[in-house]
C-alpha cells in the first residue's frame, strides 16, 4: 500500500508549479529586453524587434530610397519586420519551448505560439 493513498504530494506540486511560474516570467521578460534583426534586400532594410515581437526599430540605407519607386521600398520594409519577427518566434521557442512543455505540450498561455 502506498502512503497517503497514492496521492501525490500537493506542497511538493504547489512547489513545483510555482516554480515553473516563475521561470516562465523571468524567460518572458527576459525575450521582452532581448532585440533580434531581420533584413531585407540584402541588408538595404533592418528592422529591429524585441524576443516578444515589438518592433524598436528600422533602419534604411539610403541606397533603398528611390522616389518614383516607394512600392519596393515599402515591399523590403515589409519583408525585413516579418523577418525581424520570424527571429522573434524562434527566440521565443527556444526560451519558453522547454518551460511550456511542462505545463502539458502547447502553452495555453495567450499569446504564446506554441
């Protein structure tokens, strides 16, 4: 017979789940002051992006400015924040992928991607 009935120890789950809190938060703040890059046109457009998606900021070579021709700038711009936030996501399943797979597979947190 197993003590206590079987049941597993709460303290010790409580304890445990709060810990996984914990280290959840800290790898979320921890992707929010993290920046990551994505270009495009070969580095003509760089957008910067916080490990949580925000966009900080955009940098354009002028070589990448042509008046009659805003559409392919606006296309690279476009191209380098989704590339910028392709990064982001990665970043974030490394981060959190193994903290989340310990609440069960898939996150259920809002917001999170996986």
């Amino acid at each position: 017979m197993i003590p206590g009935g079987g049941q597993p120890n709460m303290q010790q789950l409580l304890q445990q789940a709060q810990k996984m809190q914990q280290d959840l938060a800290r790898a979320q703040e921890e992707l929010a002051n993290t920046e990551v890059d994505g270009q495009a046109g070969g580095g003509l457009v760089t957008a910067t992006v916080t490990g949580s998606g925000e966009l900080r900021a955009l940098r354009i070579d002028p070589k990448a400015v042509d008046p009659e021709d805003t559409e392919t700038l606006a296309d690279l711009v476009v191209a380098a924040v989704q590339a910028a936030n392709a990064n982001a996501q990665t970043l974030q399943q490394q981060k959190l992928g193994p903290l989340t797979q310990g609440l069960g597979g898939g996150s259920g947190i809002p917001g999170m991607p996986f």
